[in-house]
C-alpha cells in the first residue's frame, strides 16, 4: 500500500510539473514546482516538524553576512525562528532536520550549487544541550536533491561528485565498515539526489538501503548506492526523511551563543 501510494504520488507530481513549463520565465516554471513538493511534505511528513523557506544560521552568523538560501528546509516547530518577511524565515541550525533543493532539470551546475550548499549547512557549528535519545539520530543535518528531470542515467550523477567536491575542496573521507560507526558518520554534503521517474543516489550512511554488511566488508570503498528506476524514488525519500523525524530526543537550545554581541557596561544592581 505504502509504495503504491507513493508510486502513484511520484506520477502525479511528474505530471503536474507540467503545467508551469507553459510559463516563459525560468522563476515561474521553477517556484511552482517547488511548492508541488512542499504541500506533499505538509500532506505525509508527522505534525512535530515544519516546512519552511530561507537561510541556516547559528552563533557566528553575522547580519547582512552571504548565506545560501534553501528552497525547502524541514525543522522541528519547538525551536524559534527568526521571521525576514515574505515567507522568507532564518532558521537555526539547532532545529533544522533537512534542507531539500528542488530542481526542473538536475545539471553538472546545479548539483555543484546544491553541494556547495549543504556543505555550507554542514559546517554550521550546533549549541545545544542533550540528555537522551532514542532512535535513528542522523549525524549531521541532511541535505537532498530533487529533480523533476536529469540525466538519462544516475551513474551520470554519480560521475560528477568526484570532479564536483574537488573544485569545491570538499574532502571526503572513507566510510566504516562497522554498521553503527557508519550511520553515526555524515556525509560531507549532499545526502541522496532523487529524479522523480528516473533513479536515485545516496550516501550509503542510512539505516535503511540496498546494501548490507557483507557486501560493505567485501567492497570497503563503498560510498554511494545508486540505480536508474521509473519509481520507488519519492518513496525511498519519504522513508529517508521518516527515520530522520521518528524520534525522541531529549535537547534543547542553548541561546548563550548567540548572546554574545549583547553586552552592555552600564549595568546597575542594588539590595
């Protein structure tokens, strides 16, 4: 049922995505499509996330300061957020879960754009307390791709990380081969990249995939697990973001941080 469910929704999102093509401004094709795969968040993600656009911040962050902008990011609604007008919101990394951007035609740029991105939100340093958890806890926030259309085959995808994290000075170690020391390790940037009708890639870090221990133990170089498919991509996604939300976590904001630029020499006290 669950796959039948998201197989058709993958349909329908592929020929909906059809209409905005009709527009002659790449904004007006681009920014409906985008809100096609925001109200199918709000309609399958749990009621203890939200969906929002904007900026990442965190206690470094300085005002006017250049930050990327993320077509979709998923946070958790007990965190603040700051609020810049016209839908645009700055989020602190402490309660963002993912960042989604989303594509008409996924391209060699626009991969390179999208990995510099989420390696911009990888590197935002978390201030915060924790005292227990329970679940799949990802490592690091999780950035996606999502494309309405792309190459005709994913190893194509997989053929720009290479070229792509080196021009951008992106280093990325080798994963472990242990089960948990592996999930427990992020990805230095893009997370996994789905074209709805065509295929999927992921980093080969998460709880669930196509691979199992033996086949890691005889493959050690083993990062990314990636295939051409007319479906199963929206669902794979949905499954990657509801293990990412189905937790408990015991944490909360530590704001001191981000009061240090409030200081003031006249303060007074008296009995």
């Amino acid at each position: 049922m669950l796959k039948s469910h998201m197989d058709s929704v993958e349909q329908t999102l592929l020929a909906i995505s059809k209409i905005p093509a009709n527009s002659g401004h790449p904004l007006h094709k681009g920014t409906p499509r985008e809100a096609f795969i925001k109200e199918y968040l709000e309609n399958h993600l749990p009621s203890n996330v939200a969906i929002g656009t904007g900026e990442i911040i965190d206690s470094n962050s300085k005002p006017g300061q250049s930050r990327n902008q993320y077509d979709i990011v998923i946070y958790k609604r007990t965190y603040p957020k700051l609020d810049f007008g016209g839908g645009i919101s700055g989020f602190l990394i402490e309660s963002v879960i993912a960042t989604i951007e989303v594509k008409s035609v996924l391209t060699q740029a626009e991969f390179s754009n999208a990995a510099n991105a989420a390696y911009n939100a990888k590197k935002l340093k978390q201030s915060s307390v924790s005292s227990f958890s329970a679940g799949y806890i990802p490592p690091s926030i999780l950035n996606f791709v999502i494309a309405y259309d792309g190459p005709a085959h994913m190893s194509i995808v997989h053929g720009w990380i290479s070229s792509t994290y080196s021009n951008l000075n992106i280093v990325y170690p080798p994963l472990p081969t242990d089960d948990q020391t592996r999930i427990n390790t992020p990805s230095e940037a893009i997370d996994a990249v789905f074209i709805l009708g065509k295929g999927f890639l992921y980093y080969d870090n998460q709880p669930v995939g196509f691979v199992n221990s033996q086949q890691r133990q005889a493959n050690p170089a083993l990062k990314w697990v990636f295939t051409d498919t007319l479906n199963g991509n929206l669902l794979l996604f949905f499954m990657f973001l509801q293990g990412a939300t189905a937790n408990i976590e015991g944490k909360w904001l530590n704001a001191v941080p981000y009061l240090s630029s409030f200081q003031l020499s006249n303060i007074q006290w008296g009995a």
